[in-house]
C-alpha cells in the first residue's frame, strides 16, 4: 500500500540477487556499495529497498502471516495433510522450501541494512534526516533478528555485509541476539526522537512510538521461554508505558474498522503504530501488487461475471483456514439468547468468526450468503477482501498493509508485564479492560445488548424473513435479520450491528423499540431489546496472579487472533507442545472429528512434538555454513 517501492523492490533485488545464501557478498546487478550511498536519496531508495523485503510473498505477504501460524488452538487449516506442502502441520523438517525462505529472507533484509547502516556517513546532508535513516535502518535489522530468532533459536549474528570470507559463522545465543535487538532499537530511539506518524500523516514507516512499541514486545518475549530472563517484564512494562504515555495512540472505538481501514487504503494512525506497507507502487495507485492477506485467510468467495461484467460485491478468497471452536466459545455470550450460536456480547466474535461464506448461484448469476454456524467450519474473518476497492476486487490483485504491532497489542503487554511483576494490580486490570472494553464497543456508550422474540409470530418465509427496524433509544445504527422456522414462526433475531461505535456514536441510552414487519397472511411477530450498561466487559475483579495470567492468555487470543501471534504465544508461555496437545484432547471431545468438524486440522494438530518450538535450521544453510548446529529434535 501506498507509499514507497517501486525503485526500492529493484535496489533490494539488486543487492540481494545473489540469494542463494544469506551470506553472499557481492551484488550481481544494479548497485553495489562502491557506486552508491553518495546522496541522501540513495540513502533512501536503499532503505525503502530494506521495507520492500518485508512484504515480499515470502514475508508477511503470505508466509510469516500463514504457513508456520495456521495450526494453533484459535484456528486450524483444512487441507488435507496427506499432500500438504506449505508448512501448514507440524510435519515440516528442514528441507522444506519455505522453512528455508523463512531463514533466507529475514537475512536478506538484515544484510541490506547493514550496508546501508555500513555507509550511513558517506553522503553530505542534513544530520537530522541521516538520523531517520539509520534509526529506521537499525529498527529493521532488529525486527528481522526478532523474527529470525522466535522462529530458529540461535542463528548467526551479523552486523556488517561480510567479507568473502566469511562463511562459517556460528549461532550467537539467544540472550546475545535479545542483547543486540535491544541495542540496536535503544539507538533508533534516540535518533527517531520526534518522528510519529502524526507528522507523517502515514504508519507504514517506523516512528519513535512504534519503536518503543516492539522494545515492550521484545522485552516480553526475552522474560519467557526459552531464555526466562524474568527481569525483562520490568523492562516491557517501562516500554509499554512510553507509548501510552506518549499521547499518540488509542483504541478505535470499533473494532472491525480496524481491519477494514486496512483493505480501504485508510491509515488508523491512532490503533496501528507500524505497518508493513504492502509492496508495489506509489500512493494513489489502486492496482498494485497483490498479497495473500485474506486470501488463505479470509472468508471464502470468488470473483464473479454476470454478463461478462464483474459482479460489483464479489471478491477472490480461497479461505484454507476454520477458526477453533475454542476461540468462539472464549466469547461472551448473552445466556437469554434463543439463537443456535447465542448473541455475543463481545463485539470481536462476529467479525472474528464470521457464520457465513459466499456461493454462487451460477444460473442466477449471483451471490449466495450460505450459512456455516458449526464453529469448526467457520472461515478466519478478519481480513476481509469485500472492503477492498471494486478495481482491486475485479483484477484479483490485493494489496492490504500487514498490521505490524496495534495499541491493543501494547495494553495487553502492560497487563501482562504488570502482572508478573506486581501481580493483578490496578495498573494491569486498567490495561486489559481497555482492551475489553472497546471489544465489547462500548468505549464510548451504550449499545444493543440483545432482541429477545415475545411472540415468534407466524405465516413468515425462510426464504424472505421479514424487515427488523431498530428505532428510538437515543442510539443508531443498529440492525438485525430474523431468524424463521420451517413452521413460518420466528425463532430469533440475529443482530447484524448492536450500534454506531464511532466516537460521536450516537449512542443508546434507553431501550430501543423493535418493530417486525407483518406477514403477507398470519399474525405479526415481536420482540424486544436490552442496552448494555457499560460494565459487561470488566474482567472479573480479585483474580489472583496465576488466574489473571490465564485470562490474558485468553485475551490475547480473542483480541489478536489470526495476527501471526498465537503460535509464538505459547511457546513463550513455556508449554507450546504440552498446550496443543491439550487441545487437541479438548478437540477430540468437542465435534471437530464429526460431520460438521475440521478432521483435516485435527490430524495435522495431533502430529506436534516439542522440537517443533522452533523450527528446524534449514537443510541448505546447514550445509554451507559448518558452524551451524541443528535445533534439538530435527
């Protein structure tokens, strides 16, 4: 998306042609560091060539957001794992091409930083701006450590392009490779000072927030397993506290607008602190190079012609990837409801969990909305390629930002740092029930609560349910679809919206009334509503420290489900086999091996051992570089 690297993807492809190892030296074609970096914008197009990398297919295009995420306890995929080649179940070994992309690309992006960083002072210009440069140049050095290291352990540590002969480079420790991260983002700090996205007036470059932001981050992930360094969440806690402090970022008030700002070409300044800016043409340009974000994972749907003309909704998702009957029922739910799957209060499970894909009625011509209510069938829903621009839509080509570290994500740091340290105390009870409070839409005000039917009425159709009109409370917004029995009679009431959730709202502050429309012969059916009153979302009060752990853990996943976190959770969380393997149990026992189950996800679930923490250090490098030692189990 919209700015930067059409110039910049040639430069880094330059740089790194010779890719066949992350060690190469020399570049083949277009510049080198002997012809370049003698102007400031140079120095530009070399970094914005360091940014392009991270949105390549093999990065959070498609492989960091998707192939090694995609089996947890919030989602599985449903491909059949007899032929499955992506990485998708824990049957990988070190051979496997995308492990190997996986290792190969966060160096190139590494080595491409370092001989930026390496002729950061050959040009003259303005120190301020070679400042930015660098800061942003060592930020993206250190987020590719941070990704190397989570996914591979111990992995070489280089901090200048090498020399020829420099080939076998052994594993620095991971509280070396956390040291060096830490080093190099603490300088970006100092020389981003004053860089927000504010003054930008874009997130996809790296601002002084989203460092201190991935500071916090980094700091969680040294405290946990498997270095343990438990002093750190004091650190996180410091970092996590300088970007509240900061003043530069809040919640959006609604949570879907998040993601659909995303496919929008819309900058959320406020919720997104960093953003990997998707790669292929400048601002403006609407088809650009397209990325896998929704596809995989997003509701399934095809584009569709009528007449030869592109039908103006439809969309191409191929949606691998079900949702876990776990995660929809980690939701709160309204116990009064009569619907099958009871009405959230939790604003995040519906788009989360969205109960529909889309067919095609191919004779009519149009698009079906055909009903999935088991969970386990449920499509991933939160990137979702319908808000994308209709030009986008029609060519196949998508080109969302991937959502690189959230607000949300640094509250829900503070409440957990905080805990370890202090236990469940004001300070982490605050952080968490920001974040539930905005889950549950009501940041703000009041919303619809439920539509409870009164009379289910009769003569309705299935095929033609009848109007609901949300009216009066002082709110809008809000609107539902009936629910109609074979028998004519309404047996509940789906809300679609509970409300506006935008700062203005306007919100509810008395009961709606809810009119059904009559039907064409029998009699007029009705309901009612309730309005939240602004408490439902408080985490509950006096927890002690172990169960406050436990109910972040589960926060965690109801707020950044599907965001490439899940896996990397639990493995800092110490039991990443151990808590699979449990769920694989509680999936057993709750229908995901019946007719309405995920039985493909569940056999490529099962198959997880504790080497599979870490992925195996790929075949190739292995053998070029004689000082790299295998992780344990491969």
């Amino acid at each position: 998306m919209k700015h930067k690297y059409i110039l910049a993807f040639l430069f880094v492809m330059g740089l790194s042609s010779s890719c066949k190892k992350f060690l190469d030296t020399e570049p083949t074609d277009f510049y080198s560091p002997v012809n370049f970096y003698s102007t400031a914008d140079q120095l530009q197009v070399a970094l914005n060539g360091v940014y392009s990398t991270m949105m390549l297919e093999r990065m959070y295009g498609q492989v960091h957001h998707f192939n090694f995420v995609s089996t947890t306890d919030e989602m599985l995929p449903d491909r059949a794992t007899s032929n499955e080649t992506r990485g998708l179940y824990y049957t990988y070994d070190a051979g496997h091409s995308y492990v190997q992309d996986c290792w190969q690309y966060p160096y190139i992006a590494i080595n491409n930083a370092n001989v930026l960083i390496d002729n950061i002072t050959k040009p003259s210009m303005d120190e301020r701006q070679r400042g930015y440069i660098k800061g942003q140049a060592l930020f993206l050095r250190a987020y590719n450590y941070f990704l190397l290291t989570i996914q591979f352990g111990e992995v070489p540590l280089v901090l200048h392009q090498p020399g020829i002969s420099e080939v076998n480079i052994p594993a620095a420790s991971q509280p070396a490779i956390y040291t060096q991260i830490v080093a190099d983002l603490k300088e970006a700090e100092t020389l981003l000072k004053g860089r927000t996205a504010a003054s930008l007036g874009y997130n996809d470059q790296v601002t002084i927030t989203a460092v201190q932001a991935m500071l916090a981050r980094v700091y969680l992930y040294w405290a946990g397993y498997p270095v343990n360094d438990t002093s750190k969440y004091a650190d996180a806690i410091t970092y996590a506290d300088k970007v509240i402090a900061s003043g530069q970022h809040a919640l959006n008030p609604d949570y879907k607008q998040v993601f659909i700002n995303l496919f929008q070409d819309k900058y959320d300044l406020k919720e997104d602190i960093l953003e990997w800016g998707s790669a292929g043409a400048a601002a403006g340009v609407t088809n650009k190079t397209g990325n896998d974000i929704g596809n995989f994972n997003g509701i399934i749907s095809a584009i569709l012609l009528i007449n030869g003309t592109f039908e103006q909704n439809s969309y191409s998702a191929a949606g691998w990837v079900r949702i876990t009957k776990k995660l929809f029922d980690s939701y709160e739910v309204e116990p009064s409801s009569t619907l099958v799957n009871k009405a959230s209060l939790d604003t995040r499970r519906d788009w989360n969990c969205p109960d529909y894909i889309w067919t095609t009625n191919a004779s009519a011509g149009t698009r079906i909305k055909t009903d999935r209510s088991a969970p386990w069938q449920m499509n991933t829903g939160k990137f979702r390629r319908e808000y994308a621009p209709a030009e986008m839509r029609n060519t196949g080509t998508y080109n969302a930002n991937w959502p690189v570290i959230r607000y949300a994500d640094v509250l829900l740091i503070k409440a957990e740092a905080e805990n370890q340290v202090n236990g469940p105390n004001a300070a982490a009870y605050d952080a968490i029930n920001q974040v539930r409070k905005r889950g549950y839409g009501t940041m703000y005000g009041n919303i619809v609560k439920n539509l409870t039917v009164v009379n289910g009425g009769s003569g309705y159709s299935v095929a033609n349910p009848p109007v609901v009109t949300i009216s009066g409370g002082g709110g809008a917004g809000a609107s539902a679809t009936a629910v109609v029995s074979t028998a004519g009679v309404i047996t509940g009431i789906k809300l679609t919206s509970r409300g506006n959730l935008t700062t203005a709202g306007p919100y509810f502050t008395s009961v709606p009334t809810v009119t059904i429309a009559a039907p064409t012969t029998g009699v007029t059916a009705t309901a009612t509503a309730t309005i939240t009153n602004g408490s439902e979302h408080l985490l509950t009060p006096g927890l002690n420290k172990a169960d406050f752990q436990l109910a972040l853990r589960d926060e965690r996943m109801r707020e950044m489900c599907f965001e490439a976190s899940r896996k990397y959770d639990l493995v800092r969380w110490g039991n990443f086999a151990g808590d699979l393997q449990a769920f694989g149990n509680y999936a057993a026992a709750n229908g995901v091996t019946a007719g309405n189950g995920n039985i493909n996800g569940y056999q490529g679930l099962i198959t997880v051992t504790p080497r599979y923490s870490l992925m195996p250090k790929p075949t190739y490098e292995l053998n070029l570089n004689k000082a790299l030692k295998q992780n344990p189990g491969y």
